[in-house]
C-alpha cells in the first residue's frame, strides 16, 4: 500500500512471488506450485516474456527445468506447466541455440521424450520441433542420438493417442530435412526416417491430413539433395509411389500435401536421369496435366470455378510447380516430340507462355522456357510455327511488355529469342520466319536494339547472342540473305553488335562476325559488303585476334569476298588488307588462318590487273615464297596445303610476262619451290595437296618456258573457293 493507504500493482513482485511459489517441494505446497506455474506457462506465452524468462537463469529457467524434470505421478500437472512453458520460450528464434546447448534442459527435454504418457511426450516433441528449425539446431538434433531416436520413435507410431506427437515428431523433421548437411543421411536411414516419412505420405484419411502434409513437406526437402534424386525416384513403392498418390489429389482435397508433392517432383525432374523415366511414367503425365491446366480459369488467369477460400493461390502454386516440372522434362531428348504431342500437356504450355498478367510472369517464364527445349528437337519446328498459332504470340508478347523485374523481362526475352534460334534451323520455315515482319523479324531486331527512354532494358548478351544465331540461320536461305544485307535496320544493328566489343570472343560478337561472313558468301551482296568501310575494317580487326574461331571466320570471309571478280582490284589495292593477310599467312598452323589467307592472295592472282603488282610488292612475295617452301618434317600435311596454294599463285603470277624472268631467278625461292615440287613423280605425291602442288609447278615452269603468255597453252590456276560457312577446320579451304 503507498502512503495515502491505496493498493499499489507491482508487476515485478507477482513475478518474484510466482517463481517463489513454483519453487516449493512440500507435499503440503503441491497446489499452489501448480497454479504458479501455470501461471508463469501463460506468461511465458507473450512474445516480450520469452527471452527475459529464458535468461533469468536462477529464476524460470531453473523453475522450469526442474518441474519439467519431475517424474511423479502426482507432479503430471506441474510437469506438464513446465514442459509448456519450455515449449514457449523455444518458439522464440533468439532462445533456441542456448536452450539447446543448455544440458540441463536438453536432458529434462529428451528424458519427456520417451515419456509413456501422451500428453508429457506431445510436449516435450513440441519443444524439439520449436528447437530443430535449420537457423538453430537442424544439424545437432539429427545428430544427436538420443533425440533422433525419440523423434523417430513418435514420428512412426499408430497409436491414435499419439496422433498429436506423431504429428510434432514429422514437423521436426521437415525441419531438419531443411539442412542440406542432414538430407543424406535421413535419406540413406531407410528404416528410421525413410520410413517414417514414406508411411505417412501415404496416409489418406482426412483426419491425417497434418500428418501427411508434413511428411510430404520433409520429403521435398530431401529431394533437394542432389545424391537423393535418383534414389528417390526408383524408390518405387515408396517415396515415388506416395508422391504420385498426394500429387495426383483433386484441388481442395489436401493442397499442402499436393504442392508438396508436386514440388518434390519438380526437384527431382533437375537430375537428368530422372527425366525420361518420369516423363514415361503415366501417374506423373497425369498430376502435370492437371495442375499445369489453364482450362478451368480465363485468359488473364482468373479462376471461373467455385474454389474454397485460398485455393486460387494454392492452385498458382500447383500450376508453377507443374510447370518448373515440364520444363525440365522438355529438356530431356526422348521426351521432346512425344510431349509436344501430348495435346492436354501442349495447351497448358502454350496457355502459360500467353499470360499476361504481373502475378503470373514466373508461370510465362517456365512456358517459354519449355518451348525452347521443344523447339530443340528437329521433328517439332515447323509444327511449332505453322500449327501453333499461340508461340508466335507468346513470342511477340514479349516485345512490347512492360515489366516490373527486369530479371523476369531478361529471362522472357532470352526464352522468345532462344525459340525463334532454334525454330530458323528448320529449312522449310527460314522464308516464312523472315516474312513475318512484325512478328520473329521484329522480335529478333528488338532483342538487339539498345535500351530506350520509353523503359525497354538493355537485352543482355545472351538474348543477343540467341537472336543474331537466329538471323545467321535465316541468312542460309540465298533470297532471305540478300534481303537482310538490304534492310538496313538488320545491317546497323549486326554491325553495331560485331563493334560492341573489343573482345571479339564474346558470345554476340563473335555471332554477329558470323552473319557477316554469310553476307560475304553470298556472291550478290558480297561486293557492297567488302565496301562497307565498317564491315571490312570490322574484319580486319578481327583477322588479326588469337582466337582461332574468331580470326577463322574474319579470314574466310575475305577469301569469300576475293571470288569477285568485280572487287579484286579494289581488295589488292587497300594496303591495310594486303598487311592483314600477309601476316596472317605466317601462321604455323593452317587451322589458324593461314591457309584462308594464302587462299585470298590466290584468288586476288586471278585478276590480271594485279599480277605485276603482287609479285613485285616484297611482302607479299616473301610470304608466297615462303609458304610454298613449307617444312614438311614435321607437319606433311600442313606443309603439302600451304605449298599447292602458294604455288598456285606463283603459277597466276607467271602467267605474266613482266613477272617471268624474275620469278625464275628467285633460285632459292620460286625456283627452288616450284622444282622440288615437279621434281616429284605422280606415284611419289603423298595426298591430294602434294598432288596439287606438283601440277601447279609443272605449269609454273612451262609458263617461264615460253617468253609470252600467248604462246603458252597454261591457263592459270582457278580461284581458290570459299571454305565452307559453318566449317571450323581450315583444310578443305582450298
């Protein structure tokens, strides 16, 4: 009482007062450490209590372990408060380590554990489920064999009584499947947790719903676990047989277990070997149909059916998983022609590549994403595009969205672009594929078009690398070529590609290099090609980078361009090319560009306005000279190719009056080359390039032999082809 007589509150001497009476071990105080106790039960229920309880280590904590301790009959109710209040303060993240390592409570916890009451167990398998979550102590309570055997005890019990700690047991163990160090061996424990978890995902009376959802949810934990996919999945009859039987469950029946199970199917579809078993697998057609389906809802997403309150969530999140699913079944080879037509599977597909609303990118993203790998497969392309109308409308949408991640809108892009690469493959739709000039042709430009002050993003390097793959495929159709080399939005923007890098082995760049060589094959096109400033110095840069592929394709393209007649002159004049490949020429290796090189000044010798004027310039003379006397001790074969294409062109060469004399009195160059070559009989030349090389010395000296080319009866030797467009090795260039 204060001064005035008036009764004051003191929170904190109720508090001291309760812990005094729970403290009491009379027989005679029985009752009032039961009421205290209780009492503190319900305080240590208020989120503010928890922790302060927990470290008032002589105060509660020490109450309520010793109650929890109590193993009397006539003590139940008192244990019981204690086993509560524990249970109370583990629902508090911040307490869960330090109650765990506290051996005291962990003692009193696990000794409840085995308990044969129910209610006593139920507690204490409450406490261990609070305690187990993986931030805290996942990997100490699987490890620890006392609580592990308790926990798995209750998780596989029958008994109708235990039905609430059976219940507390299987949420421990979701919890602990939640830690990637734990899944292994809860997995490879096939008589304790296996087990116990298979049983009862399969149990199917309403009233086990809980039950089943959290074994279910432990399971799809597990299949997380790399090493536990494949294993998983030949678990016939059991894992995959209670996956099958909670993933086939009609919406609003069991939700949590059917999305776990769907989702625990969409993880073990990552492993590769899962992919075609399943895909065959009637029960997993069967659930991925279903919740992938779009036929119960309208075109924005929206369900029409009468659903229980929730369930058109649940419902996202069964079609998401179905869909993640199919997307990675869609990757696997065997499946791909037989899901594309698979009608049910197809519509699905195609009805989530179609979303448009915000909520629902992620379920456009896997539609797209499947489309893709079923573009892969050749037996599906033209289908893809003449018969299915809605991909070329899941592909145009995303040119004009609007998307609030720019994560999402990239994947979506990459997806639209990614299809339309591998659909232009297909040979009988190219022409089609270019026509559609609002469709794939303006997908693909935009796809390459800087970002904009209306919000488009900047495509990244793999969209770009996907859409400029597309346009060098439609470049394989002649007439499309020549179009494309016209339209000069598709010209600008390849060549920007090709300059957007100095690293000429980036993906796009390296694509883009790629276009132009095709544009440089084609003979009507090839001369405005060569004088695009841009392009020829564009390829000249790249002749020279150190990455075969790249300094492969610049060089096959002059040697492309070099079989017109009408640019020849043009080609020999730039001084800056003729350094370009007379450097190149002195590659060691033919497949690095060397035989391309030597291949153009060949071609360049069958313009007769340039004849005097190569063979005069030094440089290009050394290198002529010195490819045609190629080592052949170590490399016969590389130095047999070098040799027919030098000597092919010093065979052009002396065609030429003013070129004769001197050519002859090279004695340790031309001549020396041109007769060891000769020199050979026809059963002496080892291939084909030997072969070559002795014919072209043979009219390079009957050439000399007459001091007028009227007289001779030699024509010279013809222009060299170009190597093949997709061919990465330099042999056959000549």
């Amino acid at each position: 009482a204060d001064e005035a007589g008036q009764t004051k509150h003191d929170a904190g001497f109720e508090y001291k007062a309760f812990l005094h009476a729970a403290a009491l071990s009379g027989e005679e105080d029985r009752e009032a450490r039961t009421m205290a106790l209780s009492t503190l039960q319900y305080m240590a229920t208020s989120a503010d209590n928890k922790r302060r309880m927990w470290e008032d280590v002589e105060g509660a904590r020490a109450v309520f372990v010793a109650a929890a301790g109590l193993e009397e009959p006539q003590d139940e109710a008192c244990r019981l408060a204690a086993l509560g209040s524990l249970w109370s303060l583990a629902a508090e993240p911040t307490n869960r380590q330090a109650m765990w390592r506290d051996a005291s409570t962990r003692q009193v916890v696990l000794l409840a554990a085995k308990s044969n009451k129910p209610e006593i167990r139920e507690l204490a398998l409450g406490v261990l489920w609070n305690l187990s979550p993986k931030a805290a102590n996942a990997g100490f309570v699987w490890q620890n064999e006392a609580a592990r055997a308790a926990i798995l005890d209750a998780a596989k019990s029958p008994e109708l009584e235990m039905q609430q700690a059976r219940s507390f047991a299987l949420a421990a163990l979701q919890n602990m499947a939640e830690e990637p160090t734990n899944r292994p061996s809860m997995w490879q424990d096939e008589l304790g947790a296996r087990l116990a978890l298979v049983e009862a995902s399969k149990l199917s009376a309403p009233d086990y719903r809980e039950l089943r959802g959290r074994a279910m949810g432990a399971l799809t934990n597990l299949a997380v676990e790399p090493g536990n996919k494949e294993s998983m999945w030949m678990d016939e009859y059991g894992a995959r047989q209670a996956l099958l039987e909670a993933a086939n469950l009609a919406p609003d029946v069991d939700d949590k277990s059917r999305n776990a199970a769907l989702t625990a199917l969409w993880c073990l579809a990552m492993a590769q070997e899962n992919r075609a078993p399943m895909w065959a697998d009637a029960e997993v057609r069967s659930a991925l149909s279903v919740a992938s389906q779009w036929d119960t809802a309208s075109s924005n997403g929206q369900l029409e059916l009468p659903l229980a309150q929730g369930s058109q969530e649940r419902l996202q999140r069964a079609r998401e998983r179905a869909l993640g699913t199919l997307q990675h079944l869609s990757s696997a080879t065997p499946n791909q022609k037989s899901m594309w037509e698979d009608l049910s599977i197809r519509n699905a597909i195609l009805a989530a590549a179609n979303l448009t609303r915000r909520n629902l990118r992620r379920l456009r993203v896997y539609g797209l994403g499947t489309l893709w790998n079923l573009s892969t497969c050749d037996e599906n392309k033209v289908s893809m595009w003449q018969d299915a109308p809605e991909v070329r409308s899941a592909i145009i949408a995303t040119l004009n969205d609007r998307l609030e991640t720019p994560a999402t809108e990239q994947d979506l892009r990459e997806n639209a672009a990614a299809i339309l690469w591998h659909l232009s493959t297909a040979s009988s739709i190219r022409a089609a594929l270019w026509a559609d000039e609002e469709g794939a042709r303006a997908i693909l430009l935009a796809t390459l078009a800087p970002a904009n002050e209306e919000g488009d993003p900047t495509p990244s390097a793999t969209a770009q690398t996907y859409a400029l793959g597309a346009f060098r495929n439609l470049a394989e159709d002649g007439e499309t070529c020549i179009a494309m080399w016209h339209q000069s939005a598709v010209r600008d923007a390849v060549k920007k590609a090709a300059a957007s890098n100095d690293d000429f082995s980036v993906p796009p760049v390296k694509r883009a290099l790629r276009l132009l060589c095709v544009w440089a094959y084609e003979p009507i096109v090839a001369a405005d090609v060569y004088r695009d400033e841009g392009v020829t110095a564009l390829l000249m840069k790249a002749a020279r980078e150190e990455d075969r592929e790249v300094g492969l394709v610049a060089l096959r393209s002059f040697q492309a361009l070099s079989t017109e007649a009408t640019i020849k002159a043009e080609m020999w004049a730039n001084a800056a090319l003729r350094e370009v490949l007379i450097d190149c020429s002195k590659r060691p290796d033919a497949k690095t560009g060397s035989s391309s090189s030597l291949n153009t000044l060949r071609n360049l010798t069958t313009d007769s306005g340039n004849l005097e004027g190569m063979w005069s310039h030094e440089p290009t003379r050394a290198a002529l000279v010195e490819a045609a006397l190629a080592p052949l001790d170590t490399d016969a074969t590389t130095g047999w190719q070098l040799r027919s294409i030098a000597l092919g062109a010093l065979r052009n060469l002396a065609g030429c009056d003013a070129n004769k004399a001197s050519i002859w009195e090279d004695e340790a160059g031309a001549r020396k080359a041109s007769l060891e070559a000769a020199s050979l009989s026809a059963a002496e030349t080892p291939s084909q390039d030997a072969s070559e090389a002795r014919e072209h010395a043979l009219a390079l000296l009957r050439h000399l032999a007459v001091p007028h080319r009227t007289s001779s009866k030699e024509p010279p030797a013809p222009p060299a082809p170009p190597a093949a467009a997709d061919d990465d090795a330099a042999d056959d260039d000549a």
